[in-house]
C-alpha cells in the first residue's frame, strides 16, 4: 500500500478512507491520484439547486464528485483530529493601508495584492517562529512529522465545490512570489483547472470567510494538516487607538489545530503572532 502511494506521489495522510474500520484501500489511493472529471461545458455547477417543478416541495440531488470527496475528508478529519479554535479581534487598518501602497509599488505590477495576501506572509512569518505547529501526525508509525517546507492551503470555492490547492514552499517566496502564485491559484481553481497534485501534501490552510461578509467561524482541518486559519470580514468600528475611540478597521482570525500536535500555548502564540503582524505589517513583513 505505501509503495503504491510513494509511486503515485500521494501522501497516505490525505487519502480520503472508504475500506472498513477506516483502512485505506488501493481503490482509495488511486483515487487521490486521479484528475477530477471535467465539468461539460453546459452543465451546471452542481452546488445549484435545480428549479422546482410547480407543485413541487422537494428536490433531491445526488452527492458526487468534488462534492462527495470533500465531504468525506471534512468527516475524516473532524472524527479523528481533536479541533480546538482560539479567536482574536484586532485593529487591521495599518494592513488595510498597507494593501492601497503595494497597489502601487511597481514590484507588483501586473499582481493582484489583497489583505488575503498579507495575511498568507503574515501566517508564513509565525510559522517561522513557531515551526512546530507545522506538522503532520502519522498514525501508522506512532510519529510527529516536523515539515520545514510550508505547503500553504487556500481554500477556495468554485462550481464544482470547495476545494484546497496549496502553495508549494511557500516560506521560500518574496511577497511578490507569494502574490503572483496565490493569483494562479485562484484563477487556476475558478476555471477547474486545478491538478489532484496542487491539491496534495498541504501543510496549513487558509479561508477566507471574509469575503462572504462573515465574521469568522470555526474550520475544520484539511485531513493530514495541523492547522487552518480563518480570515474573518473586515470592518469599520469603534476601537480604542492611542487613548482615543476612533473609527478603525477591525477583523477577527480563528485558528483551529490538531491538538495532538499543537497545544495552547504553542497555538495562542501563532494567533497572536499573526495578529501582532498585521498590527504593524511595515515593521515585520519584508518582502526584499
């Protein structure tokens, strides 16, 4: 079973298991290695409901594809790694203004610079300090894993579902690197063109519930990753800012981790990291 995985380059820790007891079948890794079905060009994404017929209070749809496989991996994940998920709400508006002045930098011409992007560098910078929350558990060889590569996860949804490509050796990249992959990424995901390889081998994850207008949540892992960081909308409130309430962007992180591999301590202390950062981003983010 490992020589086949080893020879299809899948990592056993991501093979979604349908045997009995929970035991990864041949069937299952090749599986993982094999590309997704391509949608045809005049159905519809599958996450659409089909109208109802007049008369009609229900309509049922059958549970395949992309679909089907992330729901077993949520499962997985949920009922084999003890979640915790810590918050934290802090004031982003130096990010935020951050964000308007790349747009203008001439490194990043031609790039799309967000505050998703500035919260990836900010993410790769904790990790650096705390590298032992990058880390997988092998159950099979009762061992930790320590990864000194960062396979940063963007979760991003598309027609065809949910899905997590990730960023290979992303602590290598300068913030221009960072923006120009997280850009195909993305526009890679959105067109379906995403390869069961970029989707492989992920380290930590990042999702943007910011963007559907949502505070912050509680995610669950990627099945084999230690962690997952929860981006949360930004908004304009109220906050305390040098001994004045003033108007001030605000957003809320949620961090949630494998609390066999990552205890509290080691967790609160990459949140409030990745806060710290996007607190004052000139001071601790280079890009050089």
């Amino acid at each position: 079973m490992r020589k086949l995985a080893k020879d299809l380059g899948i990592d056993l820790a991501t093979v979604v298991p349908t045997g009995p007891n929970g035991v990864v079948t041949r069937d299952d890794i090749r599986a993982a290695a094999a590309p997704p079905a391509p949608l045809p060009a005049a159905a519809a994404p599958d996450r659409a409901a089909p109208a109802l017929s007049p008369g009609e209070r229900e309509t049922r749809i059958p549970i395949k594809g992309v679909r089907k496989a992330t729901a077993q991996a949520m499962v997985a994940s949920a009922f084999t790694a003890p979640h915790v998920t810590e918050f934290v709400t802090f004031d982003i508006t130096r990010t935020m203004k951050l964000v308007q002045e790349l747009k203008d930098d001439r490194a990043f011409t031609g790039l799309k610079v967000s505050p998703l992007l500035l919260v990836a560098k900010a993410l790769l910078v904790a990790i650096r300090r705390n590298p032992q929350v990058n880390s997988a558990w092998d159950e099979a060889a009762q061992e930790i894993v320590h990864k000194s590569y960062v396979n940063l996860g963007i979760a991003a949804a598309t027609p065809r579902g949910l899905i997590v490509p990730n960023i290979k050796d992303a602590q290598d990249r300068t913030l221009p690197e960072l923006a120009a992959a997280l850009g195909e990424l993305v526009a890679t995901a959105r067109e379906g063109k995403t390869s069961p390889a970029d989707m492989q081998n992920g380290t930590v994850t990042i999702t943007n519930v910011g963007v559907f207008g949502v505070d912050t949540g509680t995610p669950i892992l990627n099945r084999g990753e230690s962690a997952i960081l929860a981006f949360g909308a930004v908004k304009l409130q109220p906050w305390v800012h040098k001994g004045k309430v003033k108007p001030r962007q605000v957003t809320t992180l949620a961090l949630s981790f494998d609390h066999r591999l990552v205890d509290g301590e080691l967790g609160s202390k990459v949140l409030a990291d990745v806060a710290a950062i996007l607190e004052q981003p000139k001071r601790l983010i280079t890009w050089a």
